[in-house]
C-alpha cells in the first residue's frame, strides 16, 4: 500500500508530461503534413549527384624510397 502513495502520483507526472508533449508537437506543426516526407524521398531529384572525386595515381615508374 506504501508503494502506491509513490506510484500513483509518478504515473500522473509521466501522463501529464506526455500530453504536454503532444500538445506541443500538435502546435508547433509536427503534424501538418505527413505525406510530404513520404513522397519526398519517391521523388527524383532535379540534378545527379556529382561523380565522387579520385585523386591522380602516381605512374608507375616514378616510386622513390
């Protein structure tokens, strides 16, 4: 029966924390649009990535110690 009197009120904190939480994702727009990353990473992109770059092998012949 102790241990309730510490349960009760720290399940209500963590449910109140949780609403705030979601109130302020409601709010601040983190759901506004939820299709717009989905389709997003579908779409192509306007330009090709850029080649990666490899630097120049030395010849062959030209190795000093």
């Amino acid at each position: 029966m102790d241990s309730l009197y510490l349960l009760i009120p720290t399940a209500l904190v963590f449910c109140a924390l949780a609403i705030k939480l979601l109130l302020w994702a409601i709010d601040s727009g983190q759901y506004e649009d939820l299709d717009k990353e989905a389709w997003r990473i579908l779409a192509e992109d306007e330009k090709p990535p850029a080649p990666p770059t490899v630097p120049p092998e030395a010849p062959a012949g030209d190795e000093r110690d």
